[in-house]
C-alpha cells in the first residue's frame, strides 16, 4: 500500500505540480477511495493542499474532491475557513451543487459571526 494518501492519489491521478511516481502498486480506485473514507482531516487536507494548492487546478476527479470535503467536513465541521474552500470548490465545478455551496458559505458566516459575539 502507499505510504500517504497523497502519494496514493498522486499515483492513481497523477500531479499538476510534481510528476508522477514510478510505482508497482495495485491502482484501483477503489482502493484509494477506500482509504480516502476512512483518512483522517489532516491527511485529507494534506492531500487536496498537496494536489490541489489553488482549489481550481490539480487532476483530482471532481467526484472524488467532493468526496474529500465532505469527509473533511464531517470531521471538522465548526472551520469557517474550511467550509469556505469547500463551498468555492462545489461553485467551480458545476452549478449543481450551488445552493450546497451557499448553504456551507452561510454556515460559516454563521460560525464566524457568533464567534465575534463571543469574543471579548
């Protein structure tokens, strides 16, 4: 198996920014997909940083970055800056997930906006 996750999707998908690895590993995506479900946020995030630095660019399918946030965000779901990425990667991609977009774009103007009432 693949050390990281990112080395994982790197060679299943390859990378914008680095060149592929030479690997004789199995690469059946359902195999990273699973591994992708049950990571852990940091390495999720360690992943899409790795091979998604600009949110737009990188080789990931779409299903599987929606995928990733998802996941991400179940994890950690109280992270404005975080739902934010999340929300900008669903509204490049496609019109469909819209309105999923904004409810995650409210969602975090909501954690931030009760985090300033609280502050001192």
């Amino acid at each position: 198996m693949h050390s990281t996750l990112t080395g994982h999707a790197r060679c299943l998908y390859g990378d914008e920014y680095s060149p592929t690895p030479e690997c004789d590993r199995d690469h059946r995506e359902f195999l990273f997909v699973e591994r992708l479900t049950f990571a852990g946020a940091d390495e999720i995030r360690a992943m899409l940083r790795a091979l998604c630095p600009q949110v737009v660019d990188g080789h990931l399918p779409v299903w599987i970055r929606n995928l990733a946030y998802r996941l991400l965000l179940l994890q950690r779901p109280d992270e404005p800056a975080l739902l934010r990425e999340a929300a900008e990667s669903l509204w490049l991609h496609g019109p469909d997930w819209d309105d999923i977009a904004a409810d995650l774009t409210a969602r975090a103007d909501t954690l931030e906006a009760e985090r300033s009432r609280s502050e001192p």
